[in-house]
C-alpha cells in the first residue's frame, strides 16, 4: 500500500499510511465519531446530535456531514480536523471529507439540554459544604419583595438554631447588606474571604456575602457584563470561606441571565423557590424562572407568593394586587404553594432598619407566615441533612476498625 502524501486539492486526503482493509460501516464511522468534542459545549458530537449524515463508497471515501450550531461557527475547523483525524484511523478508509450544514431549532435545543445535563454532571468544587442545603430565591421580575423573601427566610431558620449562609447574588441590584444591617469590607486569611457573621436570637447564625461589602458606597453603579457577573458568582461560591451551613441561601437577580445559568452549573444540588405576586402578569413573568430552571435541571421546590393582602394597623385587609398569582403559578409549574405573606408596613421598616420583621413583633402576620415557611423548609421541602446517617456512620464505623 503506498504512502499518501497532502494533496492542497483535497483537505482530507490522508497523511499517513492507511489502515488497510474493508471501507468501514456508517455505524463504526459514527462510533469513532464519540471521540470528537465540541470544545464549547464539552460533549461528543454524536450525544450532541451534531451528525447528520455519513456516507461510505466501495473504495473507502467516507463523507461526514456536521451540523454546526450556527453556519459560521468558530469552531468549524477544529471540528473538521478532529473528525478527519478520528476518521482515517479506521481501517479501509482512504480519504474523509467534511460537509456542514447548521442545527434546526430543535437539534439546537437538545444540543443545549445536554450540555447542561453534562455542565452540572462535572461541576468543579466550590467551599459550598456537599451536605448543605442550596436554596435559590428567584423572580422573574424586579420589585416582588425576593430579597425579603430571603433575608426574612434566612433570619427564621437561624432562630431555629441553624447556621444559615445568604449570598446576595444580586450583583447590581445588591440589598442584602442594608436589610441584614451589616456593614464593612470582607476580610479572610490565607487567600479566602471570610463572611460577615449575623448572631441571632435562638442560637443560630446567618453568614452574609454581598457585592455591598466590596463597593466604596452603596450607590455606586456596577455597569459589569454577563461574564464578569458568572465570574464574581464564581469567586464567592469559591473563593469565601464559608464553612459549615445548614442552609445556602441564594438572593438570585430577576430574570433568565447569566447568574442563573451560572448557578445551575457550579451548584448541581440547588433547588428553587420562586417568588411571584398575586397579580397574573407578575405570575406570567415568573413561569419563565421556573421554565428556566427546569432546562438547567434544576428542581423548584415551590411557589411564594409576596404581598398578597395589603394589612393595615386595624386587621382589615385589601388585595391591592389582585389575587390568585401564586396558586395559579403553582399549579402551573406543578409546584406547591408555600407560602402566602402579606403586604404590612413591618416588613419595609424592618428592611430599612436592619432588623426583619420576622425577628421583631411576634404577633405580625408577615413574620407569622415567614416562620412558617422556615417551618415547611425544615420539615418537607428540604430538611437538613443528618451527618449521623449512613454515610457518616460507616465512616465512623471505619475509624474505629481501624483504631
């Protein structure tokens, strides 16, 4: 068999002796083609579906055609030089030539499924504990009290004894630091950053990262793009240290960005809980978070509906933004309801003052509703998770063995 040299005529001409033999079946061609990685979305192009079609001639030519995620993808040609270079290695095959055509919306569709599902499958590992519960507080608008929601849901838990970590994710929109009252720079030892830590009545504690403890002035504007955003995300679920919670709980942006993308990637075991208001067109708005996070795999572990009924100082209540959101929500996205917390002036003074309502007036109905949340979080939606299990019991069990 003679050695082929590069033909500049025919790109894929081989340059090395080939394999001598039969031409190759499509489905030995396609079997080899796993090997080829799109370099962005890290998997093979065959889960990917990104092979179209492959064709084998009685003398050895082997055609594949790629579908590429748009026509003019950058990485075309190491694409192309992957799947030559798998290709000639089969035996039988005397030259490979590659066709592109582009993905339809649904091939699209299933390429970005899967690289999320692979994503989440190899996240690298965060100071997040593996046995803390993650907990993403979400909206799919500005101005539906999520950031209460949060605040109020970290300082119930923390009064039921357990550590409780609040990361205000909210990059631009920051409100965590002034609602918890906590002021000063960040510090850390050692190349890590140490969280400020809130003690609470009833002997937990809440740990607080923010943007607003790394600005000069709480007004400052932070005009950052989306990958600057991911990488700040990044930095504090991997730089802080923020040893062991109960609890995570995260004050995500409004909307479908790069945060919650992010999130769902660098933080497989987080579940949401989305935030909505009566009104329909607040409830519309959300369905998108909870479409959102069930494309990133992400679990929604239920629906809260804010500012349900306006409460005045004499117990008479007005739904002054309509009614029903949060159940058709809920029913909507196949999530329960879990709680419903009215609107009262309590809840934006205590916000104002550092102090949340749900650690004030014991007879509030806002802050009645938020321990009761604190309540079903415990007891149903995501109980803490009990070291003396199997796990650790078998480690135990080990230690003394060896002992």
């Amino acid at each position: 068999m003679p050695i082929h040299v590069p033909d500049p005529d025919d790109p894929g001409a081989a340059v090395h002796k080939p394999v001598s033999g039969p031409p190759p079946q499509p489905d030995a061609v396609r079997k080899i083609l796993r090997g080829v990685i799109d370099p962005e979305l890290h998997a093979d192009i065959v889960e990917l579906d990104m092979v179209d079609d492959i064709r084998v001639t009685p003398d050895g030519k082997v055609t594949v055609k790629v579908a590429l995620t748009t026509a003019g993808c950058p990485l075309r040609t190491q694409i192309k030089q992957d799947v030559e270079s798998k290709v000639r290695g089969l035996p039988g095959v005397t030259t490979v030539a590659v066709e592109y055509g582009e993905m339809n919306a649904e091939q699209k569709r299933a390429a970005m499924q899967r690289a999320r599902w692979n994503a989440r499958e190899h996240a690298a590992p965060t100071e997040v504990p593996s046995n803390t519960r993650v907990l993403a507080v979400a909206s799919g608008k500005g101005g539906v009290g999520k950031s209460s929601v949060t605040v109020n849901l970290a300082a119930a838990l923390a009064a039921r004894g357990l550590t409780v970590g609040v990361l205000d994710a909210d990059i631009w929109g920051f409100s965590v630091p002034r609602m918890l009252g906590v002021e000063g720079r960040l510090g850390g030892t050692a190349g890590k950053i140490t969280p400020h830590a809130v003690a609470v009545d009833g002997g937990g504690t809440i740990k607080v990262v923010s943007m607003g403890f790394l600005v000069d002035d709480e007004g400052t504007a932070l005009m950052w793009r989306g990958l600057i955003l991911t990488k700040a995300l990044e930095q504090f679920l991997t730089d802080v240290r923020w040893g062991e919670m109960d609890y995570l709980l995260i004050d995500m942006p409004p909307g479908t960005g790069d945060i919650q993308m992010g999130l769902a990637r660098m933080l497989p075991q987080a579940e949401m809980l989305v935030v909505t208001t009566p009104a329909r067109a607040a409830q519309k708005i959300a369905l998108r978070v909870a479409d959102m996070a069930r494309r990133s795999y992400m679990k929604v572990a239920g629906v809260v509906e804010n500012m349900t009924e306006l409460v005045l100082p004499d117990g008479s209540r007005h739904a002054v933004f309509g009614s029903g959101g949060g159940a058709a929500l809920a029913e909507e996205i196949g999530a329960p309801l879990v709680a419903r917390i009215p609107l009262e002036p309590q809840v934006s003074e205590g916000a104002d003052s550092g102090k949340p309502v749900v650690l004030g007036d014991p007879n509030s109905p806002a802050a009645r509703e938020f321990r009761d949340l604190a309540d079903r979080v415990v007891t149903d939606l995501l109980p803490p998770i009990e070291m003396s299990g199997c796990t650790a019991r078998l480690l135990d069990l080990v230690g003394q063995s060896e002992g």
